[in-house]
C-alpha cells in the first residue's frame, strides 16, 4: 500500500509538469490507438494531423489562438481509451475529442463524451452504432460507416452483375453487419442475387485456405471478403496458389496500408473498398497534401487513415470559426449548414445522426509505375448520399438499442 | 467437395505438427512448459523475412535456405536461453520455469515491436512455389505441398533419431524417467539443452514457412502458443505421435467445422481439448 | 512485515498498518488530480484480482491460465443483469460476482479432477471457450463492442470518491482474503497444497479443498471485475481475454510466489509501469519481463522477499543501535 502513495507522488509530480494552462484557441483531445493493434494503422493519422494542425496554426489558428492537440494512447484498448478520454476532459479540459481506432475503444469512449458534453469527432474507426444505435448530439463520424460501407458494397456489385456469391466476414461486429446490410441491400437491388454459402472466419486467422477451397466450391461469381489487414493479405497470398482470381472475383477491404505490406504480392484485379485512398484523389488540395506528407516523412505515403485525419481537422477548424466559440451546442449548429472541401471532395454533415456524407472508394487493383506497390484503378466513388441509411432505419435502431 | 475440404484440413494438420512437434518434445523430455513456444515461431518468421532477401532471392533454394538458416539462428537463441537462465530452475519450483519462459515472451514481443515495428509483413514467395498441382478440380498448391514435405521429413527425422540412434534411446528414457538417464551416467543437463535446441530450432523453421504463407505482426506469438498448446494437449502432453493425431485432426475439424458450424468450430476444439484432457484422467484414476 | 507472514505465519492482523495505509490511500486519493486517482484505482482493483489469483498459485497448488474469465464475467454478470434484464443498480453489483462464482464452481470443479499441468490446460479451455462465447454471442453480450451505458462510470461519483468506495470494498476483501489464507479452512487449503497426499492421510479431500479455494478466488476476481465494470461503466470481451490473465498472472509472480502480499506488491509495481513508464517508453514490457528474470534469478521470492529482506536488515539496525 505504502508504494501506492509513492506512485502517486511520482503521478502528481509528472501531472503537474505537463499539465498546461488554458488559453486562447482551442485544445483538443485525441485519443487513438498508438500502440498495439491499430499502431500500424495510426501513424500516419497522427502525421497528417500536425501537419493539418501546423498549416492551420501558421494562417493564425482558430478562435484567435493555436491549435494544441494532446496525444494519448488508447494503446487500443477500451479500458485504457475510458481512462484517457476521461482525464483529458477532467485535467486537460479539452473543448473537443479525436481520433478513435476500433470499434470497442469508439463504444468505450462514446458514453463519456455524451456524459461530459464533449465534442467527439470520429476520424479512424467505422462502427455506426456510436452514431446511430447510442448516438447523441455530441458525437460526429466523419467517414463512411458500416452500414454506409455495407451499401455501397451492394451498389457496386448489382453494377457488375455478380448473382452467385459468397460470402466471407470476420466474426465480429465490422464483418457481420456489413455482410448483413449488404445482403439485405443486395436483394433490393438485384433480385436474382444470390447467397451461396456464408463463411466466418475468426479474427486473428490466418490460415484461410480451408475458407478459400470451401467458397470456391460453390463455383461463386463472386468473393465478398469482409476482412482487413493481415486477413485480406492472407486471403490474397495463399488465394493465389488456387487460381482464386481466375476462377471468380474477389471483393475486399484494401486500404493504402495493404497494398504497402504486400507490395508485388497483391495481384492485379482484385475488387477492394477503401476510405481514403491517396492515390485516387485528384484535387490539387490533395496532391499538395501528399506531397508535404512525402516530403516530411521520408517520402512515405499517408494511407486511408491519414487522409481522414488530415479532413477531420479542417472540418474541426471550420465549424469553430462558424460558431465563433467551442460551445457544444453552437458547434452543432453551424456544423448542421455547413459544406466543407474536404480532400475527399465536398462533404457536409446531417443533423439527425451527426453523420457526413462521406464517400466509399470501390476500384480494381493494377500494379502502378508511379508508387512502389500496386493501388486501384477505375476507381467508382459512391457519395455518401446515396448510402447514408434513412431517417427510419436510423429511428427503428435507436428503438432497438434503447429497449437493451 | 468434402474430399477437398478433408485433403485442405489434413494439409493444415501437417503444419499443425511442425508448429507443435518441438513444444511437445521439449515437454516429454524436461517437463518444461515453454510459453516462449509461440514467440520462438514468431522470431522465425521475422528472421526468415529479414534474410530471405540476401540469400539468392526469388529462387526456391535461396528461399529454403533461408528458413533453415533462421531456423538455425533461432535454436541459437533458445540454445541460449536454456544455458544462460532456464538451466538455473530445473531443479526450482515448476512456477519459476513458468515466470522465465513468460518473461521470454514479454521480452521477445517488445524486441519484436522495436526491430520490425507494429505494421504487417510478409515474405514475397518465390514465382516456381506460388503455383498449383490441379488434379480434376482440386488445387494443391505446391507451397503447401513443400510445407507437407518438411513436415513429414521432420517427423521421420524425429522417428528415426528416437527409434535409431543412442540420443533417441537416451530421449525416450529421459521421457519416461528422468532419473534413469542420470543412473546411465548421462549429464541430464546436456540432454535437456540439446532438446530445447532443437524444439526451439523446430518452432524457427515453423515461423519461416509462415512467413511466406500469410501476413506476420507481433501478435502472432499469441495466437501460435494456444494452438499448439490445444495440439500437444489432445495429442497426451509430451507423445509426438499424439501430436501429429491431434493436428491432423484438428486441421480436419476446422475445414468441415466451417462448412457446417461456421461460427462455433474454434470452440469445438477447445471443448474437445476439455473433454479428452477430463477423459484421460478418468481413465488413470479408474486403472 | 512480509517477513512476519512468511516466519511466523501471524494469524492476527497489524491493524495498525491497515489503517494506516487506508488513510494515507485515502488522503492521496483526494490530493491527486483525475489520472493519478485513476492510476490508484486500477491498482487497488488490480491487487485484488491478483491476490484472488495468488490464492490459487501460492496456496492450493493450483495455476489458473483462464482468470480474466472470473475477473470480466462480474463486469459482464453487473452489464447483463443490469441492461439485459433491466434490474435495478444495486442488485446488478450484487449479481456480478456471484455469476463469476457461479463459474468458478463449475469450472472449478472439472479443473480440480485434474491435477497440475493438466489441471492449468483445462482452466486454459474453459476460458477460450468462454472468451468465444462472449465474444460471438453479439445479441447478448454486444459481441465485441461491449455493453456501456448501463451504470453510470464510477457511480456518477468524483474519481477520489469513487476511489474511497474502492478502497474500502478491495481492504474488507483482502482482510477477508487474509481470514481465509489463516483460518483452519485456509489451513486445510494449504496443506493440500504443499502436499496432497500428506492432507489426504489426514482426511482432507483435495478436490473438494481445492474447489473452495477455486470458487473463493473466482468470488474475488469477480468483485474486482465488477468494481472495473463499474469504474469504466462499460465491459468488453478484453475483460474476460488472454491479456488479462496474462497481467494477473505476471503480477503474482512479480509480487513474489508463496507470500500473501504477493498481489497487492506486484499490482503496484506493474500498475506504475504501466502507467508512468508507458509514456516514456514503449517497451515497457519488455522491463517487466527483464524483472521477471531477475526474480527468478535474485529473488525467487519476488518484491515480497525484497521487501522482507530490506524490513529486517532496517529492524536489525534499529535493534542494533538500541543495544
């Protein structure tokens, strides 16, 4: 017990050498998963993000002051981003939250930014039911969520005109509900779809290719893999060997950090969805962003996450000019009319679930002469208005959510 | 189509064993628990993607030559690992061979992270193993075919040394008693150090063969260790031949499990690791 | 004051000590700001999660490779009971350690048929098949986003008081802990497991000793998960996962094998890495593990020792200057 207090003068005395007074401009929380499984994924959120915050702060900031953001480490556990979100609000008094990988740190911190009205902008991770089933005034997702994504899916294979398909989503909320929303939107869009056979490999797998024979038994048009990160890759390098992608199609999340792992192992035409792929933004906002990007770190690329970084500051800085102030409230309200250019393209956020109308990325891969790995080309961007789910769905799942 | 899926789960099973084949080795001859099984893998497949590279790249004996020479690095360090601190607890409470294969895996992952850092890799395979047998309409790929090969080379190699050579009868007596080896007037240190060499050379090459199979990241020592654990458990803690049943076994219980319970086949296998471990002792205290 | 325990093995307890490690707890508790007040609770949490399992290790010679199942399923009895059944707060905290008691017995007592290694690769299957099950059965657990919302984080309380709340839970329970380790049951416990065939002569059942140490210590544990459930006002499958027996189990072994303190000293030291070192330095496991080393290589009796050892060479010299 005695060390308990040492410990807790060690605490205090680092506490008060970091802590900071408040001052003009606005402070803002970000917590994110620095280390352990979104580590890979993150880095080049929190790149692009200072060099949103830099350039910001160099045209004279927001609010009459500097941008200051304090990093904390959800070490991407639910536990650790509670704890964190809490102090930055309790000691830091942050006027706004960021950041958020995975979807049980986003469920973990959300309930905490509702509780302490506390801004909280999602910029890293998808689940919808922070937004919708547990929305509250308080919360803002700024890229496509599952159920955006998993429509989209299904606009862009009743395009193609795929009808006998299988399925493949990790067990887990990313890959049920979006197997499930796309089904469901599949079915209204193209009657003669339909479903071969579901498949659900667990998280952490990664050796697929019993998966990989049973889907391909079914003769599939098509392999809709909900799968990310070392599963996708896996799917991909041992698909290979089965001739995978010339006896169907394969469907799958590829964001830019995929391609950078895999590299030449990545297959010319694969299907993939992505959320911000650097390489398909064409607007000269974009071109600059990357080239700055390249140019501070080594000539890196920023991947999906880095793009919806970098966005999520300008719209933070945005609406805070607009509503003249940090106050909750008023930041909603201008957020509610606003537009904003965005690298993504013009966005805007709707006011019964704080959601943007963010667009998905669907392409087909192509080994690229330009970057050092292959990247997607014919790239169809489905805008968010057409996925956004309507105002029913979202009533009918708060209903559900609230019931318990 | 269930003839593909039994074929693909037996393929499986094989590099099941080659995953838990050293684990149990270990414990048959020095009752060592080694937790630092599953990250021993680990540091295979990373050695085998920093290497592949320099040692004739792109060729398919360049490639094997790499994951031999990694396996090969390493048994060095768990050679090292069992001299310098694991030697020290034979004789100690079971617990603190627990603490110091738990610390190796601490310490492994974080050296892990800090050389290769937290994103994915994977090793690129060479153009001639990346290809197929196609029989009819059933694919074996030649890379999954090579990774049979070493498996069964390896389990004959093992068989052979076991059943052949004065080490082997050394091991199976150490197996059985451990005091009998020490009545033959065999340092039981030496055999022990040179078991756990060569476990840990067999959880190095496992790692390489993954390494070019799917994608690596720190995390892999987890999931490698409770699969092997489930392996060596169903197989009778210590028996190889056990292990290999048990892979192939649990190799075929998931590739069928996943067509007819697509959800529940990890926890099949664990309810039949409860239910054999149970069965078993029923089965001691009834004789 | 280890020492004592481990030579004399004092029944009594050093009220004096005990009170006055509370107050200078509570005092801290109420000088600190919010994340230093949360460092606090996490490690009071902590030490009573690792003491429960230190119960098992260093008493009944059992090892448990499952204990987050006990610890998260009292956050996950408080959650469901509470959103799920809709029962009132109070009876929701009352049902969380009884659920993780309810498995201990049942888990328990296939575990205690078992013995040694076998006996730890079975807790091991129980709590994978219980992890997969909470983890996949979305529509009642909430899968892998958890349940949150159905308790108010801490109460509603501010961190120093909800830190005195949890204090005085985690002291009654440890002192409880104590009564057991010392009463003739805990006797019994320890006999068995220092050598069960000498306890079975003397007509105490292992099983059904070691299955009362196995459901008191999954009790426990449960009480912890609940007051982390409460604490967070959430619960995810990571509460009942590999990664939070891993942290208890390194605790006890940090804290020191065979010496009641065991869980509280190593929930301290691991808890300030943790949370100190982590900012400074990402690999802060990797130390933990260095430690781990020098423990079973310096010190097999882990902090516990160390601190035993340091006590009496402090007392040596006062006693030496006093002649």
């Amino acid at each position: 017990m005695k060390k308990a207090i040492r410990n807790g003068a060690v605490f205090a005395a680092t506490a008060l050498l970091l802590g900071s007074a408040h001052a003009a401009g606005v402070k803002i929380g970000y917590v994110g998963g620095i280390s352990g499984a979104c580590g890979g994924l993150t880095h080049s959120a929190r790149k692009a993000m200072e060099i949103a915050q830099e350039e910001i702060n160099s045209a004279g900031g927001v609010l009459g002051g500097p941008i200051e953001i304090i990093w904390r480490d959800s070490k991407t556990k639910p536990d650790e981003g509670a704890k964190q979100t809490r102090d930055l609000i309790l000691s830091e008094e942050v006027d706004l939250l960021t950041g958020v990988c995975s979807s049980s740190v986003f469920m973990a911190i959300n309930p905490i930014a509702k509780q302490y009205e506390v801004p909280l902008f999602s910029a890293i991770s998808g689940t919808h039911k922070a937004t919708i089933d547990f929305g509250h005034p308080f919360v803002v997702q700024t890229q496509p969520h599952t159920l955006m994504e998993g429509k989209a899916l299904a606009e862009y294979v009743a395009r193609k005109g795929w009808n006998n398909i299988v399925t493949m989503g990790l067990d887990y909320e990313w890959g049920r509900t979006t197997v499930k929303v796309f089904t469901e939107e599949l079915a209204k869009l193209n009657p003669d779809a339909k479903i071969a056979r579901q498949l659900w490999p667990r998280i952490g797998e990664t050796n697929l290719t019993s998966y990989i024979t049973a889907a391909l038994a079914d003769k599939p048009d098509l392999i809709m893999a909900v799968m990310f990160g070392s599963g996708t890759n896996s799917l991909i390098k041992q698909g290979k060997a089965y001739g995978l992608l010339q006896r169907t199609e394969l469907l799958t999340f590829l964001s830019t950090e995929s391609y950078m792992s895999l590299g030449k192992d990545v297959p010319d035409g694969v299907h993939g969805w992505a959320r911000g792929p650097f390489y398909a933004l064409t607007t000269d906002a974009a071109k600059a962003f990357v080239a700055k990007y390249r140019a501070a770190h080594d000539g890196e690329y920023p991947n999906d996450w880095g793009i919806l970084g970098y966005d999520v500051m300008y719209i933070i800085a945005g609406a805070l000019e607009k509503a003249g102030s940090t106050d909750p409230a008023a930041l909603r309200e201008a957020l509610g009319g606003m537009t904003f250019d965005t690298l993504r393209g013009e966005m805007g956020m709707r006011t019964i679930d704080n959601t943007f109308n963010a667009p998905s990325f669907i392409g087909v891969t192509k080994m690229s002469d330009e970057y050092p790995f292959p990247v997607m080309t014919d790239v169809n961007v489905i805008p968010g208005d057409v996925t956004l789910p309507d105002e029913a769905t979202v009533n009918a799942l708060r209903e559900a959510a609230a019931k318990g | 189509m269930l003839i593909v899926q039994i074929l693909q789960g037996l393929m499986e099973g094989v590099f099941l064993f080659l995953i838990a084949s050293g684990l149990t080795l270990i414990f048959g001859v020095s009752r060592i628990v080694n937790f630092a099984h599953g990250s021993f893998y680990m540091l295979g497949a990373f050695f085998t993607y920093q290497v592949h590279p320099w040692i004739a790249a792109g060729t398919p004996g360049g490639f094997f030559t790499s994951i031999l020479v990694c396996g090969v690095l390493v048994a060095v360090v768990g050679l090292a690992f069992e001299f310098f601190f694991l030697r020290r607890v034979y004789h100690a409470e079971e617990l603190m061979q627990l603490v110091l294969t738990l610390a190796a895996v601490l310490i492994i992952r974080d050296l892990t992270k800090f050389f290769w850092g937290l994103d994915d890799v994977t090793v690129a395979l060479p153009d001639d193993l990346s290809g197929a047998v196609i029989i009819g309409d059933m694919f074996l790929p030649t890379y999954q075919l090579a990774m049979v090969t070493v498996g069964v080379l390896v389990l004959v190699a093992l068989w052979a040394v076991l059943k052949f050579t004065r080490a082997g009868i050394v091991l199976r007596a150490a197996t059985d008693d451990r005091g009998m080896v020490a009545l033959l007037g065999i340092n039981q240190a030496h055999v022990f150090t040179a078991v756990f060499t060569v476990g840990s050379f067999l959880a190095g090459i496992a790692g390489g063969f993954a390494a070019a199979f799917e994608s690596v990241n720190y995390l892999l020592d987890a999931r490698v260790i409770v699969l092997a654990f489930i392996v060596v458990v169903i197989g009778g803690l210590g028996s190889l031949y056990g292990a290999l049943f048990a892979a192939l076994g649990v190799g075929v219980v998931k590739s069928l499990g996943l067509l007819w319970a697509p959800r529940l086949s990890m926890v099949i296998i664990f309810l039949l690791m409860a239910v054999v471990l149970l069965f078993r002792s029923l089965r001691r205290t009834g004789e | 004051m280890a020492a004592e325990r481990r030579r004399g093995d004092a029944w009594s307890i050093d009220w004096r000590l005990v009170a006055v490690a509370f107050v200078v707890v509570a005092v801290a508790l109420h000088l600190s700001p919010p994340l230093v007040a949360f460092a606090i609770i996490e490690v009071l949490i902590f030490a009573l999660y690792a003491s429960a399992l230190n119960l098992l290790l260093s008493y009944s010679g059992m090892v448990s490779f499952g204990h987050a199942v006990y610890f998260g399923l009292g956050a996950y009895g408080l959650a469901i009971t509470i959103a799920k059944f809709g029962w009132p707060i109070w009876a929701g905290i009352v049902a969380g350690p009884l659920v993780s008691a309810f498995f201990g017995l049942v888990y328990g007592a296939l575990c205690v048929q078992l013995t040694a290694i076998y006996a730890a690769m079975l807790t091991l299957a129980c709590a994978e098949i219980t992890f997969a099950v909470v983890f996949q059965w979305f529509d009642f657990t909430g899968g892998d986003s958890g349940i949150s919302g159905h308790v108010p984080a801490m109460l509603g309380l501010s961190p120093a008081w909800f830190g005195i709340v949890v204090l005085v839970v985690v002291t009654l329970c440890i002192l409880a802990l104590w009564r057991v380790v010392h009463a003739p049951l805990g006797l019994t416990i320890r006999a068995v497991g220092e050598n069960p065939v000498r306890a079975a002569a003397m007509g105490h059942g292992r099983k059904r000793v070691q299955l009362a140490a196995f459901v008191i210590s999954a009790f426990l544990s449960g009480v912890a998960g609940t007051l982390y459930g409460i604490f967070h006002g959430n619960v995810f499958p990571e509460y009942v996962g590999v990664l939070f027996t891993i942290d208890g189990l390194v605790m006890v072994l940090l804290g020191g094998l065979y010496s009641f303190g065991a869980g509280i000293y190593g929930a301290i030291v691991y808890k300030l890495l943790d949370n100190v070192m982590a900012h400074y330095f990402e690999y802060w496991q990797l130390v933990i593990g260095v430690i781990l080393v020098l423990v079973v290589l310096v010190s097999p009796a882990g902090i516990a020792g160390l601190v035993a050892r340091v006590v009496e060479l402090v007392r040596g010299r006062v006693r030496g200057s006093e002649t």
